[in-house]
C-alpha cells in the first residue's frame, strides 16, 4: 500500500473538517477524491503533505508513519501536489518556476554557485534539460520563455504539475488541476494524468469538481461528505450510489418502502 490513512480527524475548533477517514490507495493507481464544496478534500491533502497535523489517527506513506511531517521532509520523502490556488512565481519563466523546484537536485554546493564553476554549470544544465523535458509533456515547451502569469490559466495549471514532478515524486496529489480549463484541455489533461501513470510510474490522487475527467481517468473513487466517506469504488458504482446522487449530485435518496 503506498498511502492509507487510518481513522484520521482533523478539528479546527469546533469544525470536525475530517471524521475518522480511512483511505488506501495503491502504487499505480488513478485515484479519486471527490464530494461536494466542504466535504474535507483539500484538508486531506493537507494532512497527507504535512500542512496539517492529523488530529486523531495515523497517515502511512510506503509503509513509514509520516503523520504529523513538515511539508519539505514529507515532500523529500516522494509526495507532490499541486494547489486548488495556483501557486506559481508569476514573475518568473516557466522553465525558472520548474527549475526552481529541483533546488534538491542540484548538486553543487553555495561557493560553487557563487563562484560559477564548471560543476554548477554542469548542475544547471541537468536542471534545465529536465525542466524542459516535463515542459515538452505537459504541452508547455514552446511557452518554457514565457512569463507564468501571462500563462492561460489552464497553462498555469498545468506548469504547476510540470513544477510538482521536478524532484519525481513517487505519489502525486492534484488538487483541481481541470479548473478552468475548456473541453478541449480537460481531455489533454486526461491524457497526461494517464502518461505520468504509464510512463513515469506515478500514483496519481486527483481531487476535482469535474466529473467526466474523474469518471474517465480514475479507476476508483472515494466519496465525502461532511468529512466522512460515503462511498468507495470503480466510476460505474460510484455514478449509480444512491448517497452519492444525494450529497454531490443534489437529488434525493430514494425512500425505501
């Protein structure tokens, strides 16, 4: 099992954000996170990335217990993720904002830097080589001199993943990577989500409000609602649960007679 959460709360005052959530996601899988506006997504990732401290309950990475790590040794440790709000240095490129990621990677050290020596040139070039190469994935490599805040917004989306991938997480978390995004990026983005499975043998946890790239990318799907989970399976069961139709599709629950 590469993530599972074990009966995990999360209170902020007298808000119960998280109620005893247990989650188990594979290594390999497409997994989604999904419920109506407050359901406790977001905190969950913030739990997992060590933003916040699990209140109750325990959150295993690759088998160690990571509850309670700040968000740079969680990160070490081989989990990305990207923001529901954009978080990117608008005033820097994007190869700048995806190189700037990979400052673990760089392997010389400050007077090196300082001084310009051969290594840390050698250092720069790898970091760029590799920036461009997640750049040329995401659609981005012809923007790569462009400002990021000049970006289209689903641009900026998507450099966010390319910035998230720099350091090869084992285990990616996408907080709303289809907002704002047209038909026609959605399913590019599909295609992607599949490609850094496929290709860079990522786990990939996918929190998103759009239902036909949850329902054509996931190959399960955890429900909340008020912080609890309320149904868990592949998107043919999920798209038929009766809880579900009621709490984040709006209709109500069939009355048994």
């Amino acid at each position: 099992m590469l993530l599972e959460l074990d009966h995990v709360d999360k209170i902020f005052g007298g808000l119960h954000a998280v109620k005893a959530v247990e989650l188990r996601v594979e290594a390999g899988e497409i997994f989604g996170l999904i419920g109506p506006n407050g359901a406790g997504k977001t905190t969950i990732f913030n739990v997992v990335t060590g933003v916040y401290r699990p209140d109750r309950g325990r959150v295993l990475f690759d088998g160690q217990d990571i509850s309670g790590w700040g968000p740079a040794r969680v990160a070490a440790a081989g989990i990305g993720r990207t923001f529901q709000n954009i978080r990117l240095f608008r005033s820097m490129t994007a190869e700048q904002n995806v190189m700037v990621s990979g400052h673990r990677l760089h392997g010389a050290g400050l007077l090196a830097t300082i001084l310009r020596t051969a290594s840390q040139a050698q250092c720069e070039r790898q970091l760029r080589r590799r920036a461009h190469e997640l750049l040329e994935a995401l659609g981005l490599r012809a923007q790569a001199g462009d400002m990021a805040g000049s970006l289209p917004y689903g641009s900026q989306r998507r450099l966010e993943i390319a910035r998230a991938l720099m350091l090869a997480p084992k285990l990616l978390l996408l907080d709303e990577p289809a907002a704002g995004m047209n038909s026609q990026e959605a399913r590019e983005l599909e295609a992607q989500i599949r490609w850094l499975r496929d290709e860079l043998k990522v786990t990939v946890v996918l929190v998103e409000h759009n239902m036909s790239v949850v329902m054509s990318v996931c190959e399960r799907i955890q429900v909340l609602d008020h912080g609890e989970t309320i149904a868990d399976g592949p998107p043919s069961a999920i798209k038929a649960h009766p809880r579900v139709l009621a709490a984040y599709l709006g209709q109500e629950e069939p009355v048994e007679r």
